[in-house]
C-alpha cells in the first residue's frame, strides 16, 4: 500500500507525530495495529536501512490516513521522516 506524507507535528521534545495519507482511501487501520513503513529514495543511509515497523495511533476508524509516533533520532530513517517535504 502507498501513502503519501500529509503533515508532520512536534508532539513532545523529540517527538513527532506523522500522518500519511493512503492512496487506497477506503483503507482504515486501528490503534494497535503494526505497520511497516518503507521509505523511498533516501538520501542517507545506514546499518538499520530504510524501513521500520510501528503502532498505528489513529483515532477509531480514522479512514484514508496513517498515524505514527516516533522519537526523532540521528538514524538515516528517522533524519528523512523528520526532513521529508509535506
């Protein structure tokens, strides 16, 4: 499934919550659920790669979009989440 970087908020000191927008829009996931997130075209790298698994933090059958939290890290993954353009 593809998603698209909808917006990005500082939740808590080196914390930030990331939306995605799907492009299957009937898609919904509740909170719990575990997704993995791949992401394209980085421009850095490192041991860990470019994909990660999280909790989905949506509200209740929230559809058309995807909610993670994470804590903002140096790893090459988490740089890109925090630099991508919405």
């Amino acid at each position: 499934m593809k998603a698209q970087l909808q917006d990005r908020r500082t939740v808590a000191d080196g914390t930030i919550e990331v939306v995605f927008r799907l492009k299957d829009e009937e898609a919904s996931f509740v909170p719990g659920q575990h997704i993995l997130v791949v992401l394209l075209n980085s421009p850095y790298t490192d041991e860990k790669g470019s994909l990660r698994i999280f909790l989905v933090q949506n509200i209740t059958e929230e559809w058309g979009i995807i909610r993670i939290a994470t804590r903002i890290s140096e790893s090459a993954f988490k740089k890109l989440l925090n630099e991508m353009p919405i």
